[in-house]
C-alpha cells in the first residue's frame, strides 16, 4: 500500500517470523531494480518495510495494479505470455506473501504435503489456477466466507469470500 501524505512512498507488512528471511531479499531487489531503500520499522508483532520509488508507482498504474484493495487483485495478461521461469517466480512470490505449506503427519493426511494460497480476490483466484495449468499443474479452489473475529477488543467482520488454492503432494 501506499500512504496518503507521500504518493511515491509503499509499505510492506511482515509477520514477524516472516522478517528475517524476506527482508534481505526484498531490500536487495529494491536496490538493484529500483535503486531505492528500505526503512524497516518494528511495530511488536509486525514489521513495516517502507520505500520510496516514483519508478514502482509507474509499474504499478502501466499493470493496473495501482490502488487495488486485496479483493481486486489480479495477474496482469502480460504474465501469462511469460517465460516459465518468470511464472514460477510470480507463483512464489504470491506463494510466500499469501500462501501455506502443510505437511501431513497422522491418518488421513499421513505423508501428503498441501501447499496452498489464500485470496479474497476471485479474479486472482482465477488467474492462479490459469498460470498453473499453463505449467500443467491441476489444483483445486475452494471458496468460503471467512469467519468474523475479535482482535484487541476490535470486531472485524468479512465482507468477501475467502479463496483457497491448493496442490496436494504424496511423498
């Protein structure tokens, strides 16, 4: 997201244990793409990563993607005509921003490993499973309401449906 006051200025939320294995990466991207630098801030149980870069609000209006909320998010087409490298990159970032890894230990998920991406954009959602049937990868969605819950005393309450692509593996 990008911040009112500063229209060239975008913000990341990290998980904390997210933090210390996403952070050097992100910086070093930034620096060599963007020639920008990141201003990590600990806000208790989560980081921001901050950056300035008029470059990236340019990327983003060109892709469509300025401005979006999390329940518009899409792929844009450019992506699909990409090299299967580039598409498998995509995937992972979305993969280690928005997705999950379970690995089975007990009946009847003994020796299956589930890995998974959760969005509340349907469009997204859609444009995933493309991607990876172009990699002839067959995953299957599920689509649910999230349940509302209380946080610091706050309701916050799920106004879009919750969908969740998944590959199940055997090993």
């Amino acid at each position: 997201a990008n911040t009112k006051n500063n229209p060239n200025r975008f913000v990341l939320s990290l998980c904390t244990d997210k933090t210390k294995s996403y952070v050097p990466g992100i910086s070093h991207a930034l620096q060599a793409v963007l020639d920008t630098h990141v201003i990590l801030n600990n806000r208790g149980n989560y980081y921001e990563l901050y950056f300035h870069s008029l470059a990236f609000k340019l990327l983003l209006i060109k892709l469509g993607l300025y401005g979006k909320k999390s329940y518009e998010k899409f792929i844009p087409d450019i992506f699909y005509n990409a090299k299967e490298n580039i598409q498998k990159a995509l995937l992972r970032g979305l993969i280690e921003s928005d997705g999950y890894i379970v690995v089975g230990k007990s009946k009847p998920y003994a020796n299956r490993k589930v890995v998974g991406l959760c969005t509340t954009s349907k469009r997204l959602a859609q444009n995933v499973i493309y991607i990876l049937r172009q990699l002839s990868i067959f995953p299957s969605i599920t689509a649910r309401r999230s349940k509302n819950h209380i946080r610091a005393g706050r309701l916050f309450k799920s106004n879009h449906d919750r969908f969740d692509i998944t590959i199940s593996f055997t090993f």
